[in-house]
C-alpha cells in the first residue's frame, strides 16, 4: 500500500488518485463486508501495479536527468512518506494488544508486530500458512502489513537492479532496462503461477509471485505509452469495470494470485495507460469525495484492520451492522487524522537537517514498537511460567479430582477443586511439537529434517516407540511416566505433519517428499531398535484438510498405514494404535480467555462431531491387522454428549486439536491401565 509518490498532492494524476480510491474502497469494503465484495483483495494488486508505475518512472527520470540513481536518497524519501504513519499504527497497536487482548495470543499477535515493523510481515504469514501446527492462529491487528513489506522489499531490490544496469551497461542502459523489467515480469509471473497451482497460500503472500506486478506498472513507465486521445475514456472505462469485476466475481477460494491476479493488473494497466479523460469519467474522477478517499487511501488502509481485528476483544463480540458502519466511518476519520497531523506534517518538511529528522523519527517509532512488543511477551511468558508451577502444585494437592482423573465414573469432584490452568500456559504447554525438539529428553541422530529423541529409563533394556505425527508428539509426557515405571526406553519417530505411513499420506509437493525421505529413513532405524512396543498417531484427514494440505484417496491411505503396521507386527512388536483425539470448534485458549463464565456452551464441541468418526485411515488400517490393538481414550476426554475444554482445572487443548501436556499427563494412569489390560506391557 503507498503513499503518494510525487513531490506534491498537486501534481497527482487525478486518475491515479481514483485508482487508489477504488483500490482501497474494494479492500475495506471486503473486510468488513466479506461476502458483499469476495475478491476485494484484488485492490492490492491495483496499489501493486500502481507502485511499480511510479516508483520505476520516477527513478528511470533520475537516471535520465543525472545518468545515476542515488539510492541512499530514494530510501529517505520512502522512509519519510511512509514510515510516520505505519509507525503510529504498530506502535498504537502494540499498546491496544496489551490494554484488550488476552494474554496467550501476546507471543502471536507481538511476533507479528515485530513483523510487521521490520517489513517482513509477509514472510511470516507464509511460513505459518503451511504450518499446519499454526493454521489455526488468530487473525492479528497487523496482518494487513504483509502488503506494506512487499512494497519495502521491492522499493529495496529495483534500485539496486536499476543501478547495476546503469554501471553495466552504461550507453545502452535504457535497453538493458527495459529487458530486465522484462526478465522479472517474465520469471516472476511464471513462478507466480507454478506456486500458486502448488500452494497458493505462500503464493499469496510471496515477494516473488508478486514481483511480476510491480514490473508490469514499471513497464508501462518505461515504454512511456499512452492512449491515443479519442479512446482514453472507453480504455479507461474498461479498465475501471474490470477492476470492479474482479472485485464481485472472485473469491479466496479461487487460486490466486497465479494467472487470475492478471484481470486485476490488466485493468489497472489500461486505466494508467488511458491517462485523464476529459470527458465525464474524467469529470468523475476529480470529483472531490473521490480525490480525498484516494489521498487518505494509505492511512486508511493502515488503520482499518486494528479496528476490525481489535473490536470483538474491547466489546465481547462481533460487531452488527450499525456498529459496522460506525467502525467505517471510525476507520475514515483516523485516516483522515493521519493524513493530515502525521503524513502530511512529515512529507512537508523542509529543513536542512530534514534526513536526519525523518531517520530519527523513524528510530524511535521502531524502538517502540519493538520494546513494547517484546517487553509484553516476556511478560506474558513469566506468567505462563508461574500458572505451570500452580498446575504442578494443583496436581500434587488434587491428584484424584485433577485433569483426567476427574472423568472417572467414580470420581466426586467439586468445580472448584482446582483452579483452571492459565490460558497462556495452556497456549504453550506441548511436549515439543516442533521437529528437533527434545524436551526432557536426549536427542539421538537426525533423520531427514527430523529428530529421534530418548525419553523414560536410558538405561532399559527394552524399547517403547511411539511414530507418527504431533498427534503421536502428545502422547510421548504419559509414555515416557509408564517407560520409566516399566523401566524401558522410549524412543520417538515423529514429524509433524508426516503420518509413519510406508508410501504417501499427503499428495502435496513439499511434504510428500519431505515425509517419504522422513519414514525412509525411520523404517531400518526402529527395525534395529527391535521394540518390544510400537505405538502409532495420527490426526483425523478432517484436520490436514483444514489445514490446506491435500491428501491421497482414504483406500491410499488406509492401505500405506496398513503396510507400516504389517511391517512393526512382522519385526516381532506388541503395535497399539491411539485413536485421533477431539477436534474442538475453535482455538481452545482464546475460547476460555475471551469466555471464561460460559467454557462450555461456546468453547466445547459436540462429541459427534468432535471425535470425527467419519474417517480415520489409521484406525481402519489397525483393524485389518492382525495383532493390533486400538487404544480408544474418548471416554477419558468427552462426555456422552460434548468433549469439554476444561477438565479436572486442567485446559484439555493448546489449540483446536493438541492435548496440553498437562492433561496428557493427566491421562498417564488411563494409559498404564489400558495397555497393561492388553497385554502390551
């Protein structure tokens, strides 16, 4: 998203400013209005073009005037438009995260504050959006950053691109040019639609499937055309009504922005191509309203999400429809606010120490928000780590009413007998979800991008494994209580995101190959373990496809865990396969922060439903294989008719779907009784 690129307001073409008008309208009209205007998110491919436009015609002007590019001053210039303002927004944010949202999303929500004002923001969201461990996190007030670290990164690379022509090429420079603006649409625009058919959610958010929009502006610039006189208005129409189509008649459920993300640059690219009309589009487009909406269009795209993100957490919920409308014109009135205190305040200044103005004020603004960020996230921290030591004392003065326990049918157990866990400790109470996490226990070798670690009794002279995904990872806190009491060692094979399955699970590019090398290589070294005991997890298909990742046909899967559990039997190990635990409806921490009176009629899902009995390849396979048994803990996590989130004082999920380590802990005896019951132990 950009700030106005000229020296002065007056000297904006009036079609660009209503360009940035449609372009913004479209995109705060589909954040607060999702289903009124579903492809609003093409607005920021109109403000890509429209950079990539400006940005390459004004350097391409220095570079003819002065035969150089000077790029410590090119950077000042954007540090100053567009700094102060993005500034006051992440420091704003930082200090409205801390007043009205719960603690146990100030690690997500300041991580990506943190982001946000380096201009890395967008690299985040894609490393989260194929960690499926992070899919479900809450939309954060920042997460609209994402566009303005493109944009930096781009104003960071073609300079240095352009400058290197110049030194290069010298006399022909102006060719070299137009042939390396052709280079990066050509390249960028073919890897755009090569990951976009292959995982468009990085796609979506990656500098170089975006690069090729900002060359296609940059090209315009640079070939200098434009629209013959007696046809700007129709081009420029067209170019209007395909922007606007693209606004009602795409979707996030289309792949974008591979070659779609076309339909919306193409109708910016005529619109700049056309110029200003001077017929009554062009009276239209120096209409006023609309040339105010363009100039205020940065500050409001900044400001509009906080608002929308930050509401339902100052209020309780979802705001209706005049509360909506209240939040638009809110939103307008802040941009307006920052338009003319902060922007305009800081692109006028004049004075010879004016670098060193804008460089300072850039500093503090980046010191506080980064202080504020991680000042609050140790703080949350510190509390997580003094709600773990009133768990642990919880369970040593209630260990018969305390987590799981409390669902024995025999088991008496007041509400209050032990407080609820912290959300913030529930967030972040795992047993090392992350592949080459050993916590609390010894690492033994690598495997792949994977790590094989001991728990429970080092010095055993029989071997437990546990395979599988971070939904095997759960089990290791109560395996490694029972390893040490059997005097076993317990080994861990497990990758998150990678069934133990003997061919593919997932049929995604990355993860396909990632898991198959995984499970290569894990296969001979639990042979040569020669276990006395294989346990095998996994999560529900439901969840893998909530989490954008495309598995193989269920018959393909049953068939490739099949094959891995014929294999364990056939090595001579006891095999027991756990059961998928509860799928909750939502994030469970949140859910008990924001509703901490009302847990279970909001937080909790139905047991129907939240077990998913509709399909779990794994179980399937463990009854077609002979000397398998199937351990089934439901009864230890729902009741008959939903699966609560609070349990015993214990908070059952650090998300939708991960037990806390806390309460598998808690199911520790359960699972003692049960494989001791089947003979596995």
């Amino acid at each position: 998203m950009t700030a106005p690129s000229s020296n002065r307001a007056r000297r904006l073409r009036p079609e660009i400013q209503a360009l940035r008008a449609i372009a913004v309208g479209l995109v705060v009209i589909f954040h607060f209005f999702p289903t009124g205007v579903p492809g609003g998110f093409v607005g920021v491919d109109v403000f890509f073009v429209i950079s990539g436009f400006l940005i390459t015609g004004n350097l391409l002007r220095e570079a003819g005037r002065t035969a150089r590019i000077r790029y410590g001053r090119f950077l000042l210039r954007r540090v100053k438009r567009l700094l102060p303002a993005s500034l006051l927004v992440t420091v704003s944010v930082a200090v409205a995260v801390a007043a009205w949202v719960p603690r146990q999303l100030w690690d997500q929500f300041y991580s990506e504050i943190v982001a946000a004002t380096l201009y890395v923001q967008n690299w985040l969201l894609a490393t989260n959006s194929v960690d499926y461990l992070a899919a479900d996190n809450q939309a954060s007030p920042v997460q609209h950053f994402w566009t303005l670290s493109v944009e930096e990164q781009f104003y960071l690379v073609m300079p240095l691109l352009l400058i290197l022509t110049l030194v290069v090429f010298r006399t022909r420079w102006r060719t070299a040019v137009g042939w390396c603006l052709t280079a990066i649409f050509a390249a960028s625009l073919w890897y755009s639609v090569v990951l976009t058919a292959s995982d468009h959610s990085v796609a979506y958010f990656s500098t170089g499937t975006r690069a090729w929009e900002f060359a296609a502006g940059g090209l315009l610039a640079y070939l200098g055309w434009r629209a013959p006189v007696g046809v700007r208005t129709g081009v420029s129409l067209v170019g209007m009504i395909v922007i606007g189509a693209c606004g009602f008649l795409m979707s996030g459920e289309l792949p974008f922005p591979g070659a779609l993300a076309a339909f919306p640059v193409v109708g910016t690219l005529l619109v700049l191509w056309a110029g200003m009309p001077s017929t009554f589009l062009g009276a239209l487009y120096r209409l006023k309203p609309v040339q105010w909406i363009g100039g205020i269009s940065y500050s409001l795209y900044l400001w509009h999400w906080p608002i929308i993100v930050l509401f339902p957490f100052v209020f309780g919920h979802q705001p209706v429809l005049a509360q909506t409308l209240v939040l638009i014109g809110l939103s307008v009135l802040l941009a307006a606010a920052s338009k003319y205190l902060v922007e305009d305040p800081f692109l006028g200044i004049e004075h010879r120490y004016q670098h060193a103005i804008t460089l300072g004020t850039a500093w503090v603004g980046i010191v506080a928000a980064l202080v504020i960020a991680t000042g609050f996230t140790a703080t949350a921290r510190a509390q997580a780590r003094a709600a773990a030591a009133t768990a642990l004392a919880a369970a040593s003065a209630h260990a018969d009413c305390f987590g799981a326990m409390a669902m024995r049918p025999d088991a008496h157990c007041p509400p209050d007998k032990a407080p609820p866990v912290d959300p913030v400790f529930a967030k972040n109470d795992a047993h090392g979800v992350e592949s080459g996490d050993c916590a609390g226990g010894t690492q033994l070798e690598h495997i792949s991008d994977g790590v094989t670690c001991l728990y429970g009794d080092p010095n055993g002279t029989r071997s437990m494994v546990i395979v599988g995904d971070s939904h095997a990872r759960q089990w290791v806190a109560p395996l490694d209580q029972l390893a040490k009491s059997e005097h076993m060692r317990l080994v861990t094979y497990v990758h998150p995101s990678c069934p133990m399955a003997l061919s593919a699970v997932l049929s995604k590019g990355d993860e396909n190959v990632e898991c198959t090398d995984w499970v290569k290589g894990s296969l001979p070294s639990i042979a040569a373990l020669k276990p006395a005991v294989v346990v095998d997890a996994a999560l529900v298909p439901t969840g893998y496809e909530e989490s954008r990742l495309t598995l193989e046909p269920t018959d393909a899967q049953v068939a490739a865990h099949r094959s891995a559990l014929d294999g364990f039997v056939r090595d001579g190990a006891r095999v027991v396969v756990m059961a998928d635990t509860p799928y909750e409806p939502q994030d469970v921490p949140n859910c008990v922060a924001v509703h901490p009176e009302h847990q279970s009629a909001v937080c909790a899902g139905p047991r129907a439903t939240a077990l998913d009995g509709r399909s779990q390849p794994l179980l399937q396979a463990a009854k077609a294989v002979k000397g398998v048994t199937v351990l089934d803990l439901s009864d230890e996590l729902c009741t008959s008719t939903d699966c609560p989130v609070v349990i015993g004082g214990v908070i059952v999920y650090k998300d939708r779907h991960h037990l806390t380590q806390t309460y598998a802990r808690s199911l520790g005896p359960f699972v003692q009784a049960a494989l001791t019951r089947e003979l596995i132990i």
